[in-house]
C-alpha cells in the first residue's frame, strides 16, 4: 500500500468485499439500507447519523425526525455498526449555560474522538442553524458548550486532533433556509468556546458540486493528506440532488486542498437514495477507517429517510482522486 491510514487499527468495522463486476472506487453495502426509517417508534426517519468505535463497538449519534417532523438527536449503539439499537428518546443535553438550553431543534450529527472525549458537532437551531457543540465519555451524558459559530452555519466537522495546538472545524455558512449557496471554511479555536483564524477551503464548481458543497464524515488523517469525504449539490429542474466526492486537504494546513474529485464517488442511483422524503439525496456524515487494512465504511442517509453504509480501500481511493482531481 501506498497510502496508509494514521490511525487506530479497527479489525471489527463492517465491511464486504468490492463486488466482481464492480470498477467504482466505492461499493454500496448489498443489505443497505441497514436502519430503515421506523427503527423507533417515535421516528419518521432516521438518517445523516454518525457513529465512531466505542469500547470494542460502536456508538453513535442519529438525526431522527419524529412524526410531528421535528429534527431530533438520539443516541444509539452497536457491536457490529451494522444492527443499531436506537434510544427512544432524544438526547437531553446538559447546559451549564441555560441560555443555551432551550433545545429548539438538532440535525445532521458528527462525532469526533480527542484523546478521551468523543465531541458531537451538530446542526443547532440557535435563532436559526448554527453549529452546536456536545461532549461525551458515555453515550448517555452530553454536555452542551457554546455554540461555534453566529447563525447561519451547518455541517460542522471537527478534525480528530489538533492543528496548530488548536482545536479544528470544517463548516459551511449559509442562510435560514434550503441554502442555494455554500462554500467550505476552516476554523480554529483554543478552547472550544473561542473560534477563528477562518480560512477558505473550497467552493463550489461544475456540475455535481455546482450548487453548494459541504464536508461530511470526521477528516481521516492518510499519509496523503487529510480524507475528507463531502456532499456536493446540482441543481436541477426537479430541485436539489446530493451527490459525494472526497478531497485531500494538507495535514497542518488544511485550507490548503490538494486534490478534489471532478466525477463523484456516489450519485442517488439505488431505489432507497432516489425515493423517500426528499428524493435524490446521498448524504455522509461517518466514517470508520481501519488503519492496519485500510478499509473504510462511510455511513450516509439516503433520500432523508434511511441510512445505508458503502466501503473504499484507502490506497484505491487516494490513487483514484489523485488520477480523477482538479483543482
Ligand atoms: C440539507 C440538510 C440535510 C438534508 C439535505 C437534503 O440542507 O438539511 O439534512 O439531508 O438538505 O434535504
């Protein structure tokens, strides 16, 4: 192998082979999707979730909308991270401060692990969607810190380590509504509460990713670069299709991109990505990557109404941006 991994061997994470007749540089789970909508009896769908090994399995956060379709966080846990058990109630965060207390509505979760603190990062509705910041040792107790950023803002991404000595954040302003814009910036902050030295990472362009792009699964440090999986949205005569694709971004400066895919990796093509609340919808928000054997399973909602998992192999998918990128 080329490209390695750094990080955590992980020998558990789910993973199938690439099929036969497959030349992609991602497969799709043959069982996808693996937790359908009514998992909950609360839920009316379940997905753009994100999970992390916990303990010799795993646990992880889901975007769950109950029947009323208010966007609710639930914890949930797995030893296989392929059969979920789902809490039937949303997460109650603990916030020191209660101005931030009043829980108005939580989506489109990410977890990272920093030395023994998982971190969610979450899509905060705070007079409009900004990005709330949670800790965890459990999976049970969360506490709430001060949101990152002012409204607006989403899909907030912390890398799994410092940079610089300071935390790090990917995210994504944007407006109050189904956002028509979107570029990806980088944040720092030396305390969680303080953030800044904002830098521009990447914008939209051509086709795929014309309309607005935004980074997904928690950064996986390579010896390329930093994976970032991200969504990329067309605009089309039926409205909003999301795509991914994946970059690398500079291991200590990671504003800095150093390749980008111009094809996607995945499109809305299966029955359960192309119909469900919002049709044509790919989404990733996970990763688990295995260090020792390169395997990585990315977690994605599909159509905002279920969550499938796909499998790559770290040195394929590096050598396929780097032969498909354009910067
Ligand atoms: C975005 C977010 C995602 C959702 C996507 C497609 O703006 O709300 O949660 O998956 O739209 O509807």
């Amino acid at each position: 192998m080329t490209h390695k991994i750094i990080g955590p061997s992980l020998p558990n994470i789910p993973w199938q082979d690439k099929p036969a007749n497959c030349s992609e540089a991602i497969w799709r789970y043959e069982h996808n999707p693996i937790i359908p909508r009514d998992a909950i009896p609360r839920s009316n769908s379940i997905f753009n979730s994100a999970v992390v090994p916990f303990e010799n399995e795993f646990r992880g956060v889901f975007r769950c909308d109950d029947k009323r379709r208010e966007m609710w966080l639930h914890s949930g846990k797995s030893k296989d991270g392929l059969t979920w058990e789902i809490e039937h109630e949303p997460i109650k965060f603990i916030a020191p401060n209660e101005e931030l207390s009043n829980f108005e509505y939580g989506y489109d979760p990410r977890v990272t692990k920093i030395d023994d603190l998982y971190y969610v990062t979450w899509c905060n509705g705070y007079h409009g969607p900004t990005i709330g910041i949670a800790t965890t040792t459990d999976f049970k107790t969360y506490t709430q810190l001060e949101n990152a950023f002012l409204p607006y803002n989403r899909n907030g991404v912390m890398f799994p380590r410092k940079i610089n000595g300071n935390y790090a954040m990917l995210s994504r302003p944007s407006d109050t509504g189904h956002t028509k814009f979107g570029d990806i910036f980088y944040s720092e902050s030396p305390d969680l509460v303080y953030w800044g030295k904002h830098r521009h990472v990447m914008a939209p362009r051509g086709w795929w990713q014309s309309t607005k792009i935004g980074a997904g699964p928690v950064p996986i440090e390579t010896t390329a670069g930093w994976l970032v999986f991200y969504h990329g949205v067309l605009s089309s005569c039926n409205g909003f299709v999301y795509h991914y694709g994946a970059a690398l971004l500079d291991l200590e400066q990671p504003w800095k991109v150093l390749a980008r895919t111009e094809p996607y990796l995945m499109s809305p093509q299966k029955l359960y990505e192309c119909v469900g609340d919002v049709p044509n919808v790919v989404f990733p928000c996970a990763a688990l990557a295995d260090s020792a054997t390169g395997k990585i399973a990315i977690y994605y909602g599909c159509a905002d109404t279920v969550t499938g998992v796909a499998f790559c192999e770290v040195n394929e998918m590096i050598e396929f941006i780097l032969n498909n990128s354009k910067l």
